[in-house]
C-alpha cells in the first residue's frame, strides 16, 4: 500500500465577495422576446440547449449550447430564441462584483465552455438544488458553490478575468434623479420609477438613498419645494397655484408639507422675502 500526501501552505486565503441573489432555469421558444433592460447587478447565463440571441447595447449576437454569457452590471440586454429551436438557459443574479479585463472594463463577455460543461453544470445544477430543498444551511453552501463556480469561470476562460466591486452609484440612480429634476411637477409615484428602471421599489429606494442621502420621493419634495420657494419669491402667483405649478394635489397638502420642510406656511415664508 503507497500513499501520496499533498500540503496546501498556510496563507490567507482572497475571498470573494459577493452574494447570490437569485438562480433561473429558463426555456424561451423562438416567439418570445423580453424587453431590453438593465440590472444593478451581474448576470451570468449558461445556455444548456438550444439557440438565440443576445442583444447588449444594441448590438445582437448569436449564442448556442454551452455559451456563458456575462453581463456586467448597468449594461442593458435582452434575449431571444431563434430557428425553431428553444433557447434554455440558467442564469445567475450576483450582486457585488462585475467581471472586467486587467486592462479595461468590458460591459460584457461571451465564452463558450463546451469542454468543461460537465465542471461548469455541476455547480450550476448544486445550486438549483440547494435553493429548491432549502435544507439546512442551504445559503452557507449556495454562497460557496457560487464562489467555486466564480474562481472556475476564472480560470478557464482564456480572456484573463478579475473581479471588481460593483460601482456604488448606478447608472438608474443618476436617471432617477434626472428624471426627477425634470418631471417633478408631474405626479410621480415609487411605482412610477420601479416601471421607467425595472429595479423593485425596495431596492429602488435603497439604491437612491445610498447614492444621495434621502430617498426618491424625499427627493421629489424637497425638489418641490425649493421650486415652491422660487415662486413666492420672485412671483406674486396665489398659493394655491404655487402648489399646481410644483406639482402638489392639493393647496392644504403643499401647506402642510411646506410647513413640515421649512417651518413656515407657504404665506409667512412670502412674506419672510418681503421683509
């Protein structure tokens, strides 16, 4: 009897950081088509039969069994079965990081892994498993695998990959606030900028909050109400016009939030100018 012993060296060990957000196992039909969007987030799909395409920022290209494709966070895409042949695929949502060369930062990347599927399904198909049962510990190991699969992706694909934090202020943020800047006399709901981003109004309202310190509708008032301040400032317009133009339902309500924002009513803070 022989044994052969293999040492790993004591050393710290680079983790990744990053988190699983969701897991997908889709089957389109060349009928279907999705509409272009965008995540705050990487997508990873690995086409397990089939064909289609993939169009990422206006530009369309083919992908077939065995293709990974990686779409880095804030790039917008869309989908599509072709040929009769129905496009499946398992995708990852993975929120933290975007995949980038050493010398420059791509929006995204196709690889195809027809020589370690087996490796690269593994993974995928453990991780389907393990957020299906939902057995004990099932997020520790589903955090692993993910990290596992990461490295791999890593390592096998010839163009050298990194991983990178995801970037803090989202190209949705910069549009929400734009969009609010513009359209603040317009009645604006969390729905209303869920439907223009395709983010979830919870993230929404985190995502927005991390980046300018106060949430989109917080936004929307104080963005109101500067506006509100101009006019009696410079205009003799009635109050209750004042709270039309600036986009408040009511002359009660614009007072009310007036007074909470400033500590005046909207004819003391008038009349403040004045003096």
């Amino acid at each position: 009897m022989s044994n052969q012993n293999y040492r790993l060296e004591e050393k710290a060990l680079e983790k990744i950081d990053a988190r699983l957000l969701y897991i997908t196992e889709a089957r389109y039909g060349n009928d279907w088509h999705s509409i272009v969007h965008t995540h705050h987030f990487t997508e990873l799909f690995f086409v397990t039969h089939g064909s289609g395409n993939f169009i990422i920022e206006n530009e369309s290209f083919p992908v077939k069994e065995n293709d990974l494709v990686i779409v880095n966070p804030n790039v917008s895409h869309t989908e599509s079965g072709k040929d009769g042949t129905p496009l499946e695929y398992i995708v990852l949502g993975i929120n933290g990081l975007q995949f980038k060369t050493e010398d420059r930062q791509i929006d995204y990347n196709i690889h195809n892994f027809l020589h370690n599927r087996e490796e690269v399904y593994f993974y995928l198909k453990a991780l389907l498993h393990e957020v299906q049962t939902k057995e004990e510990n099932f997020e520790s190991i589903c955090q692993n695998l993910l990290e596992i699969l990461i490295w791999n992706i890593m390592r096998k694909t010839k163009t050298t990959l990194s991983v990178a934090p995801t970037k803090k202020i989202t190209k949705e943020c910069r549009f929400i606030e734009q969009y609010l800047d513009e359209h603040f006399m317009e009645d604006i709901t969390l729905q209303t900028l869920s439907d223009l981003t395709y983010l979830n109004k919870y993230y929404l309202v985190h995502a927005f909050k991390h980046y300018k310190g106060v949430s989109p509708i917080n936004y929307l008032i104080e963005k109101r109400i500067s506006e509100a301040k101009h006019l009696l400032d410079t205009t003799n317009y009635p109050i209750a016009k004042v709270a039309s133009v600036v986009g408040f339902s009511s002359q009660s309500y614009f007072s009310q939030v007036f007074r909470k924002e400033t500590g005046f009513s909207p004819n003391e803070y008038r009349k403040s100018m004045e003096n």
